[in-house]
C-alpha cells in the first residue's frame, strides 16, 4: 500500500470512528473553492468590508510588504527580494474579486490566512465569515445558504492543509487532527453518507471511489488523493 493511500485509509477510518463516538457539537458551515483565475474586469460596485483600500497603495501594507494584483486578487505581499523584485509570501490585507469586479473574500494574511475572512455572494450579500489562525481554518459563521455536495468535497480534498496537521511531526497524531477536522467540518449529507460507505479493508478502491467523485465535481486538485499530506 502506498503511503498517501495509507493515509487516506487512516483517515476515513478515524472519521469513522469519530462519528461512532459522538464527535462533539456539529456547526452548519458554507465553504466554496477559490476564484477562478482570471483578471479582476471592474472595480466593485458595492462599498464592502474595507472599502478600496488598494487605493492607498503600498501605504496600505504592513512594513517590508508591496501592493500587488495576482490574477483575480488584490494583496500585501513580501517584497523578495527586499529590493521588491519578485512577489514573496502574502503579509497584510487581502481581497478577491468576483468576476464581475464585486468583492468575493477578504481578510488578512500572517503566516497564511489569519483572523477572519468575509466572503460575499456575486450579488454583494454576505455568505460566511471564516476564522483562520495562521493558516489553520479554525471555524466558519454561516451566513446563508447550504453546503454543497462539490464544497465538501474541495474540504476534504484540502483538508490537510485547512485543518493544520500538515505542520504536525508525529503522523499517527497529524491523522487523527486531520480526521477530526473532516468530522466537524463537513455536513452536506451526501458527501457523510459516502464517508460512511468506504469500505477501509479495500484500500485502493477507497481512493478510486474519491477520485471518480471529485473528478465528477469538477475539483482540478485533491492533495488528499495526491500524496501531499505530509
């Protein structure tokens, strides 16, 4: 069995096993995947969060950080090297857009995504706040509307990176924080009913079975099927 499907199996089995035992208070969460990557096209037509902020340019960002645009986003970023040549890791604001030029998500960036990031539907209403910590998805406030099937599975698939237990050294230890994070985070039921049909005896049709439902879903990367849990 190779490692990455050791892992997968590992952790349905945990989930399994988390969701016999109770698992603690669920919490209704929304989450969608990332923009796609286009240019931002308009400005956005409605004042939210911060309001345009990138107009204050790179006074806008913290010490040693740039005013840059990265396909669809706005963003503070390190400038590397401190000349300001190529764009380093994100420090400070952030900003998405959709693409119509409305605002999609943002939040600040310390260490990866930190604090909490607002998220607004194509219409300018709020969806849901998430709460980061240093990268970690800790929490999700829902606003409005209901998990989808295509959502969940985008949290599962990036979960090793959402739930933190990429940055834990003790594996048997990384897999239970990763499992336990799928647990309480996912709730659209379809996406519950097939981590409950996985049979674990079966290691590589377990990883077929994920495979063929997140390439129907339309999800172009699944770190969890890739091997880069660890």
């Amino acid at each position: 069995m190779s490692k990455s499907i050791g892992w997968l199996v590992s952790t349905v089995m945990l989930i399994a096993l988390v969701t016999s035992c109770g698992g603690g208070a669920r919490k209704k969460v929304e989450t969608t995947a990332p923009p796609a990557q286009d240019q931002v096209v308009a400005q956005e037509p409605r004042q939210l969060g911060w309001g345009e902020w990138w107009k204050e340019g790179d006074a806008a960002c913290p010490a040693g950080s740039m005013l840059r645009q990265v396909e669809r986003s706005i963003v503070c970023a390190r400038a590397y090297p401190p000349e300001g040549g190529k764009l380093g890791q994100p420090h400070g604001r952030g900003t998405s857009f959709h693409p119509s030029g409305g605002k999609a998500a943002e939040g600040m960036f310390e260490n990866g995504m930190h604090g909490p990031w607002t998220y607004w539907s194509q219409d300018g209403d709020e969806v849901k706040v998430e709460s980061y910590e240093h990268g970690t998805l800790r929490s999700i406030e829902y606003v409005q509307g209901e998990q989808s099937y295509q959502e969940a599975l985008w949290l599962l698939c990036n979960s090793v990176l959402l739930s933190g237990s990429r940055r834990i050294p003790d594996e048997e230890q990384a897999t239970i924080t990763n499992a336990t994070w799928i647990q309480e985070i996912i709730e659209n039921p379809q996406a519950e009913e097939l981590l409950s049909s996985l049979d674990v005896n079966e290691p590589e049709t377990v990883q077929a079975r994920i495979r063929q439902e997140v390439q129907t879903a339309g999800i172009p990367q699944c770190p969890l099927l890739e091997g880069k849990n660890r």
